[in-house]
C-alpha cells in the first residue's frame, strides 16, 4: 500500500476541519509553549493558553479513532519566579471536554544545558501526556520492550519465598508481584521515563523533536498504515519519521517556512498539499 502524506497551510484550529471524524490512529505535537516562540506562533500568554487550546483539542477530539491516542508534549512557564499552572488547568479543562488522561511520560533530555536561577535549577525535562477517548485503545507495548540490563543478575540472584510468588504489596495499594517471572526473559517493559537527546542538528526550527521521540510513540500506539498526525507540524520530524516507519501521516503548520521546508523533505509522489 501507498504511503501518503497530507499537508495542511494555516492555523490548525480551522484546517483540522477539514480531516474526517475518527479518522486519525496517533496524534503527536508539541504545539508553542505559553509565551514562547512569539515571532513565529504569536505567543499565548499563561492566563489565555486554555481557553486558546480547547478548540484545538476539541477538532483533535473529534477526528481521532476511538482506539486512537493523543500524545501532547507541553511544559509548564515559571512566572515571577512560580511555576505556572496553566498546564494542569488545562488537563483538567480536557477532562470535561471528554479526553481520558490516562497517561504521562517523562521526556529527560540528557544533553540539556545547565544552568540556575535565583531559586531554581535549569529543566532537564518535559511532559508528554496522553489522552485518550477511552479506556480500551491501542497499545502494542512489546514493540517498546527493551534489554533487562545488567541489573536483573543483582536483584534476582537471591530470591526470598515472597519473591516467587504474587503476594499483596506491603504498602497495600493491593498490587503484588512475582519477581521469578522475570528470571529467564531477555527483555523488560520500559518505564514513563524516556531518555532521550534534544535535537542538535537542526537549524531550521528552535525546538525540534528528536527523531526517537515520536518514534517511541508511534511503535507504541500504531501499527503500519496506520494514521498520524501533527497539527504543529514544525519542521516535519513527525511526519518524516512515520513515513519512515510505514504510517500514512497529515501534517499543519500556520508558517510558509516550515510548509515549504516539509514539502522538500518529503518525497513529492507521496505528498498531498492541501
């Protein structure tokens, strides 16, 4: 089957109005952050950020499968030396808009720049929640598994009698475990926290993804011919790599640049320029 690409000029809050309901299986963006990028998006103060994103999120709601996810990557702004929370006000405006957050992962960006504030360290990470319509999507969490590392042959050396059976957790949250299970596997489940270089080489765009990030997501969410798409496409990396992976992809942006920059990207047989 033919791999294709959409790609959409123009604010994505009218342009998703175009795509067709429950069409899409993997939504991934990193729309502008409150207050950020403003020579390229405008800038969103702290205080208006949700009521400019609900429309987003209700045309992403809309259009995405109801075993599809969304996967928002968004970091909070520290003002007047406090930390914002116009990233938690707006999970909670979503939640009443429909969406499950079932989710949040952890981007840790190991090559991230020190520095230091008067009363804070430099962020050495982002979130990226997950959404949901509801609470049976797909998820093929096999595909992100990964070696079980030299820490297995340690811990499991010695196991006691509790050990190699599902007994109650001694916290009594009621979840147990059976640590023999893991005695013979090569590989483990990974945890929410992704270890991950930011983007270096690309000069075109002030806050890529790297490539393993979506990556990561769409082997987790998605299988081939799958759908994915970026409403703040940027500088295509998104959409590059679902191609890549055999995953049709739509992309918007509001900025020519970054619409002409995808469209040389990408293969022109593959492209429809909407």
């Amino acid at each position: 089957m033919e791999i294709l690409t959409d790609l959409y000029l123009g604010d994505c809050r009218e342009q998703l109005k175009l795509l067709a309901d429950n069409s899409v299986d993997l939504i991934i963006t990193s729309p502008p952050y409150a207050d950020q990028r403003k020579n390229t998006y405008g800038g969103i103060h702290p205080d208006k950020y949700v009521e400019w994103f609900l429309p987003i999120s209700e045309q992403l709601l809309r259009v995405l499968k109801p075993t599809g996810t969304f996967v928002l990557n968004i970091k909070e702004k520290v003002v007047d030396g406090e930390r914002s929370t116009y990233v938690m006000e707006l999970i909670i405006e979503m939640r009443k808009q429909g969406w499950l957050w079932t989710e949040e992962f952890i981007w840790h960006k190991k090559n991230c720049y020190p520095g230091k504030w008067p009363n804070r360290f430099r962020d050495a990470w982002e979130r990226l929640l997950q959404f949901n319509k509801n609470r049976k999507f797909n998820m093929y969490q096999e595909e992100v598994m990964v070696p079980m590392g030299d820490w297995a042959k340690s811990r499991l050396k010695n196991l006691s009698t509790t050990d190699k059976v599902r007994d109650n957790s001694k916290v009594g949250s009621g979840f147990g475990k059976n640590i023999s299970n893991w005695l013979e596997r090569d590989k483990a489940y990974p945890t929410n926290v992704l270890h991950l270089a930011t983007e270096c080489s690309n000069k075109n765009h002030s806050a890529a993804f790297p490539e393993e990030l979506p990556e990561w997501f769409i082997k987790l969410f998605t299988r081939e011919n799958d759908t994915v798409l970026d409403p703040f496409m940027g500088s295509g990396t998104t959409l590059i790599v679902a191609n890549r992976m055999r995953r049709h992809s739509i992309g918007i942006d509001i900025t020519p640049e970054y619409y002409e920059m995808v469209k040389q990207k990408l293969n022109p047989v593959e492209l429809y320029l909407l």
